[in-house]
C-alpha cells in the first residue's frame, strides 16, 4: 500500500462477522479469512508472508502495538481497539483479540487475532485518546510518553487497561 494514499473512506464491520488472522513469531501473516481478505480488499498472495503491520492505519498509535506485543510474548491475551487501513484507500475499526498459539509444550508458535465490530460508542471515546497519543509520540517523547499518558488516564479513571478497554467495549 502506498504510504501516501488518504485512507478517507470507513468500511463498515458487520455485527457478527470476525476477522482472523495468524502470523508466525515475527508477526509475518500465514492465515487470513476471507473476511479480512474481503475487508482489506486484498487477495491471499498480498498477505501472506508479509508483517501484519501492512495494514496498519498511521493514525494508530504506536504503544498500543508496543504493549500488544509486550502481553503476547508473555502468553498473555489482550484486547484493543485498531483502526486499520485497507488496499483501496479505506480503513475499518476493530476491536481485537490476540493470543498467542502455543504447541503442546507450551511454547510460542505465532499469535493469532479475532477481531469483531468496534463498538461506534467506544471508538468516539478512543479516537481523541489515541489523537493525544499520536501527537505525544510525535512530539519526540516517544513511546514513552504515549505510555505515560495512558497510566495517567487509567490511574485517574482508577482501573486498570483490560477494565478500561473491556467496558469501552460493553458500552
């Protein structure tokens, strides 16, 4: 995708539909449904083998994706809210669950991620956190501040990241 395209347009996720995808340990895609496929616009040999980050949407922050990563590495799930873009100039929102896929000795053997319809509700309420984010991160704090931010924000709201996530969700 080219990194210049405007991704104007919102794609609608149907109320029941899910979006799966599986990646290996580097988080290349090995597995796609085809409503991730429909969604995105794409075909299978635009997305296999290739990072997971090829849709990633430049209004998502990038500590989300930091601290993503940080909870699978430890066979923990995590839930979050991502906008994404797709091949054809659009973008969807999600709200994603990723695990880990384990072998039968427990070891990591790639990360799988079920998505569903974002609640619009939770989205309204995420956009400006994920704005302020962005605009940290962009200002030469880094991640870090972005970080910062965000246990800010939970500590005020005295909960904790999955709470703050889950109930966003819940409406």
């Amino acid at each position: 995708m080219s990194s210049n395209m405007l991704y104007n347009h919102q794609k609608e996720i149907g109320d029941e539909a899910f979006i799966t995808t599986k990646t290996d340990l580097k988080g290349r895609i090995t597995y796609a449904n085809r409503y991730f496929l429909d969604i995105v616009n794409a075909k299978n040999s635009d997305l296999i083998g290739k990072n997971h980050n090829v849709v990633r949407h430049l209004d998502m922050p990038k500590y989300v994706f930091k601290l993503l990563w940080e909870r699978i590495k430890k066979k923990e799930e995590i839930f979050a809210f991502v906008k994404n873009a797709t091949f054809d100039g659009g973008y969807y929102w999600v709200f994603a669950n990723v695990t880990s896929s384990l072998d039968e000795n427990g070891n990591i053997i790639g990360y799988y991620s079920v998505r569903r319809k974002a609640n619009p509700k939770a989205v309204e309420k995420i956009i400006p956190i994920y704005q302020k984010m962005l605009e940290l991160e962009k200002m030469g704090g880094g991640m870090e501040s972005s970080q910062r931010y965000i246990a800010d924000l939970l500590a005020t709201h005295n909960t904790t990241y999955d709470r703050f996530i889950n109930e966003l969700q819940r409406g």
